[in-house]
C-alpha cells in the first residue's frame, strides 16, 4: 500500500487559495521564523506570543503585522468566557504555501499536492515505470506534477517545496538499497525542480506524524509492515536516522523462527522472511486455496478463515518478538502499527501486544499503547506537512 492511496476517500478537493505573497520564505528574517514555529501547532495571542519570545508587545505587534502583509500568517478573533470583546489569535496561513509530497512503494508512485497544514487539493497514483534509479524516479515526479497541477489548475510556481518518501533507508550518501527503486538524493530533485526538497523514509514519515498526533507522546515507535517491516522512531521528540538512515529497519533483525533463510539485506533470518506480506501470503497459500495478493489473504481474513488469521496473529508475536530489544531499549509511549493489516481486526497487533507483555518489564508494558493505525496514509500526509514547514523556514 503506497503512502497515499487512500487519502482520496476523506480529502477536500478544494482549489488552493490564490495567494499573492510579497516575499519568498528566505526573506523572512530569523525573528520571523521564529514566530512562524511558534504558532505552527496552535494559534497563539499577542500576550502568549510575547511571553514565549521574550519580547514586548509592540515588537510582537510589528512582526505580526509583517507577516500577516506577505501572507504567512492570518488573524482571528475568538471570544472567551468572562471577556467583552473578541481577542486576536495568530495562526500560520495554512494555504500559505503549496507542497507536493509524493510516496514510493515497490510498484507504484502516489502524489499529492498539499497546503502546507497536510490539506490535500489533487491527489494521483500511477505504476513505477520498468526502469528504476534516480533518473527515473526524478522524471516520474516531473510527468505527475505537470499533470496534476495542469488538472486542479495550480500554476507550478506556487508549489515551494517537495517531500518524497522512499521505502528504503534514506542517507546522504548515493547507496543502492536492494528493495527501493528510488535511489535518489535531494539534490537530484531540487537541481531539476527548482525547489527544496527532502527525501526521507516513509515509516520515519510516519512516525513524525503520528507523533503530531499525538503530542503528549514523546517517544513513538511507527511499524509498516507491508512488502518488508520497516519502523520509524521518534525518541524524545527528534526523528531517529541513524547510520545511513538505517535506524528502524526492523525487518531485518534475525528471529529464531526464520532459520537461515537469506534475506535481501545479505543476512539470514531475518523477520521480515517470515512476517512480511508476502511471506504471509507464501505461507498460507495451499494447491486447494492459493493466495497470490495481499488482497487475497486481505479477503480469506475478512471472511473468518482460521488460518489466515492465525497466520497473522503468529506474525504479530515474530514481530513483536524481533522488537522486544528496541522496545525496552526506547521504552516508546506509543507504537503504532501501519500496514494492510493493521485495519482489518485486531489479529497482528495483538499478536505484538501479546509477545511484547511476556518478554518486556510489566513497567514499560503497562505504560506502552499499541495502536493500529486506521489511515497510515493520513498519517504520512501529517508527517511529510512537518518535513516541508521546517523546509520552508528552517531555524
Ligand atoms: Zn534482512
């Protein structure tokens, strides 16, 4: 399942506003961007403002009013119980700018165009082309974003910055992952597009999203288990990378179930040959009931087959099992599992829930909230969101 498929179903093809702004993002100076991180997740008054940047009022005043000018930020009166008269709120302008976000998974490429607070305005899927490599990656996005802002009639110059997902570790080297196609570093994107760009792991997408959230989490574990199993981490509040943006690849820690089967990483035994999509559909599969899809093994669950579910609980308890030392490790408020299973019953996760609660102290299980993720997709909108705002006003 790619980032975005099924965001159709709950976005608001809405045309974006038509914003005329009177600077670009890198005129704003360091006072101003700081204010634009203040108010990113919740409007703000003048009187909370000024507290929080250490300023007076009429420096508050005045820098707001700068940025209300070029378009970055809107106000709004609110009433409150036991005031006369409305007060101002601040808010970043969310159609203040336009971003695309586009997600690739083994078979296809899925992208949106976004205001910057994850509203989605057009929104498109199509199969990777037989060529894979940065070469292509970068032409696929190119053919996709003239379509698709030619069709919801956004002029290209609005878009100012582009977050892409890969399902691969993400580094800033040019290193060859053998079950991502993508391959691409930021600067392919951002020399042929003409703006920022970021190129990032897709469950560390998610994890920053469901991190946003859930704001009181301040440590999160985000599972997808698809084609392989990958995570992302948020520990106290930072996105955790790693050496060469391998941190959370958990498919490939070894069980003892998996044997010595050999796994694309170049190790043996690794989970994801065992709990992965297709090593579920493998292994159910039988002469007299074959399973080719993910939607085949999707149906034979929906419809009570017994051993389809058992199959996925048992996938659950490996995956828990592989995740046991991290878990105790991070000691996450959160772990949240993504996937095409994660939304039809409670079988995988609570296959998780149960290895986790033998293996892991009862202090950090009691605390720990497994969670299935309904729309991971919803949640990977969130988190690319946050990628581009820190894109566009870096502090
Ligand atoms: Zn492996």
């Amino acid at each position: 399942m790619s980032l975005l498929t099924l965001l159709v179903l709950e976005s608001r093809f809405e045309p974006g506003a038509n914003m005329t702004k009177s600077r670009s993002t890198s005129a704003l100076d360091a006072d101003e961007l700081a204010l634009m991180h203040a108010i990113r997740h919740s409007p703000r008054s003048r009187a909370e403002l000024a507290e929080m940047m250490g300023w007076s009022r009429n420096t508050v005043v005045a820098k707001l009013a700068g940025l209300i000018e070029a378009g970055w930020v809107t106000e709004f009166s609110e009433l409150q119980a036991g005031r006369g008269r409305p007060f101002a709120r601040y808010a970043v302008n969310p159609a203040a700018a336009t971003t695309f976000i586009a997600g690739f998974d083994v078979e296809s490429v899925t992208a949106a165009i976004c205001q910057i607070d994850g509203t989605i305005l057009a929104w498109e899927r199509q199969q990777l082309p037989a060529v894979s490599g940065p070469d292509a990656a970068v032409m696929t996005l190119d053919d996709m974003l003239k379509r698709m802002t030619g069709k919801a009639g956004i002029p290209r110059q609005q878009i100012e910055a582009m977050v892409v997902a890969a399902n691969g570790p993400v580094s800033d080297m040019r290193v060859t992952v053998p079950w991502s196609k993508v391959g691409v570093l930021p600067s392919d994107f951002s020399a042929h597009f003409g703006m920022k760009v970021a190129v990032e792991n897709d469950a560390n997408i998610v994890a920053l999203g469901v991190q946003r959230e859930n704001p009181q989490a301040s440590s999160v574990l985000a599972l997808l288990v698809e084609t392989g199993i990958g995570a992302g981490i948020v520990f106290s509040g930072q996105l955790n990378r790693g050496f060469s943006g391998w941190a959370g690849e958990v498919g490939h820690i070894p069980v003892a179930a998996a044997g010595d089967t050999p796994c694309v990483c170049g190790n043996r035994g690794c989970v994801a040959s065992i709990a992965s999509n297709p090593a579920l559909i493998r292994s159910i599969s039988t002469k007299d009931r074959p399973l080719k899809t993910v939607d085949d093994l999707r149906g034979a669950v929906i419809s009570g087959d017994t051993d389809a579910i058992m199959a996925l609980r048992q996938a659950g308890r490996h995956i828990g099992e592989a995740i046991t030392g991290l878990v105790i490790g991070l000691a996450p408020d959160i772990i949240s599992v993504g996937g095409s299973f994660a939304k039809i019953g409670d079988h995988l996760i609570a296959g998780i829930r149960e290895s986790l609660s033998q293996r892991t102290p009862p202090a950090i299980s009691s605390h720990l909230r497994i969670l299935g993720m309904q729309d991971h997709n919803r949640s990977g909108i969130r988190g690319a969101s946050e990628i581009a705002f820190d894109l566009l006003f870096p502090r």
